[in-house]
DNA sequence: GTGCGTGCAAAGTCTTTGCAAACCG
DNA sequence: CGGTTTGCAAAGACTTTGCACGCAC
C-alpha cells in the first residue's frame, strides 16, 4: 500500500464518520508515513511534528492516535516499557507480522508466522468469540545481549 | 505443582540470592495460591492481602511482584487496561497457555496452543535471539457481547 | 547486631480531561 | 456559523522512590 493510499484511507474514513480532516490529524499521520522508526510512543510522534508544527498539543497527538487506532489505522502495541507504541495497520502489506523483543536492551525485531488455519475457527467455536486480531510477542536475548553477558 | 511446592520454591529461590524470606512476600505469594482470580493487578493482590496484614504497604506489593517476576514465579501480564497484571508462572502445569481478550467487555479467557516446532530454532538461527518465553493474545468479541451489540 | 526490607508519603511517568478559543465543513 | 477539534494546564491513574524504622538472618 502506497503513502498517498494511506493518507487517502484516512481521508475517507474520517468523511464517512462526519469526523474533521484537520491539519493536525495529517500531520501525525504522516509522521508514521515519514518516519522509519516502526513503533512509536505518543511522545515519539510528539517530538516528530512538533518541528514543523510548534504549536501542536501533545494531547492532540494522544487524542489523534486514539481515533487512528480505532479506525483501523494504527494499531496500539505493548512491549511492556510503560507506554504504548503504535504501527502503522497495512494489513495488506504483511500477512501476519508479530514481534521478537529483546529482554536484555528492549529491541524490537519483526518476523511472520501464520497461525494454523484451524485456530480462528477452533477459538470461535469452543470458545464463541468472534476474533477479529492477534499479536504474538515472543521474548529473549538478541546476539549482542548473549554476547555481552556471556549468556 | 502443589501449592506447598510454590511456597517451597519461594523459598528455595529466596535463599539462593540471599533475599529475605519476610512476611510480606510469603502473604503476596499465597495470594495468587488462594485467590481463584488467575490474573490479579498489584491492587487486587494488596485489597486481598489487606484483610488478614492492614499494615503491609502497596509499595511492598508492587516490590513483591516485581521480584516475583525476577525469580520467575509470576508472570507479568499486560491486557491493554492500564495496569499489569500477574500470574503464576506455573510451567509444568500447563504446557503453553495464551489469553483470549474481549474488546468488548475486556473478559480473558485462557486457552491451550503449541507453535510448530521449528518456530523457535528458526528464530534462534535467523534472528540470532534466544528465545525464552512467550505470549500470544488473541482480541475478539465474545458470546455475550456479540448478542449485546447483534453484531 | 547488620543490613536488607518495609511503610508511608512524595514524586515520577504516562495518559486523560475540562474549558475557552480556533477551525473545518 | 455551529459543532468539532485543539492547546494548555490540571487532574488522574498507576508505579517507583527516598527515608527512617523494623525485622530476618
């Protein structure tokens, strides 16, 4: 999926809920189109816009990423270090993409994996939830870490 | 595991790193031993502990939980509501346990899932982590909600 | 007895909220 | 214009920390 698609998704969401397409929902949008760190905290996107837009509230950002994640644009991750991060949602772009996180320097690695195609069903039939997403965090030490430890 | 095994491992580990096997801790533990509510946040634990000890600190609880988790007995769970939650680290009772989460009415269910074999070693091989644990989270809308909100 | 652990209160961090002003449609 | 949205500051929620006292070893 394009940057301009994204955007444009954006656009037409906001439209179809009667919500503003307003300057500052751009521009934090287009902070994760523009930035290659892949999962930023609210303060990250904060620091990012606040550049080219001085005048932008933090509480705007928070307030911006709120909705973004509830229109399926973003979505809100937890690698446990007290805030949340948030990635862009290009569900077309990776199947399922999940997250290796590192215990010794909190890095983030991605890698894929497909669930076994019985498990949606398996879950919506035993456990009668209708699921609707997935996120897998697998945790250990990275190369370097084991190195430095001696792991 | 026994409920005495838990408590003996406490304090096993305890001695080991040359803690202290205090009061406090040996009442946070038994805790989650009694309490039937499998994932407790610092304040359920500390309202539960608060009856039979009125003078233990909620600070005394948070550092109870954290080393807890240190010397991996619990589990620190986090399920998107603001605050962490914990749980038994209990592995040779259950094999690999994941959690079900409603986004609805926030209700955690656990269920049973083993990843292919290779999962682990392909990551080891091609992302250079060795892998100690991990979670699996899956969101949906469960029975009651899907009828509350005919979805 | 010694030093780790505790209780309390204060401080810290992240996030949300109240409100008047600004802005989109 | 009118109702959303914003910026700011204050409040809120959870967690951590400083310090004097108390307790395990």
């Amino acid at each position: 999926m394009r940057h301009s698609d994204i955007m444009e998704a954006l656009r037409e969401r906001i439209k179809e809920k009667k919500y503003k397409f307003t300057r500052q929902r751009q521009v934090v949008l287009q902070a994760f189109l523009d930035s290659r760190e892949n999962h930023m905290s609210a303060e990250d996107v904060f620091s990012l816009v606040k550049n080219e837009n001085p005048d932008i509230g933090l509480a705007t950002v928070y307030r911006s990423l709120e909705l973004f994640t509830s229109l399926e644009l973003l979505k809100k991750l937890d690698f446990g270090d007290g805030r949340s991060r948030y990635e862009l949602n290009d569900r077309n772009l990776k199947h399922s993409h999940h997250h290796l996180i590192c215990l010794g320097c909190g890095k983030v690695v991605e890698f894929s994996y497909e669930f076994g195609s019985g498990l949606k069903e398996k879950m919506e039939r035993e456990n009668g939830f209708q699921i609707v997403d997935s996120q897998l965090k697998v945790y250990g030490y990275c190369r370097e870490c084991r190195k430095k430890n001696a792991r």
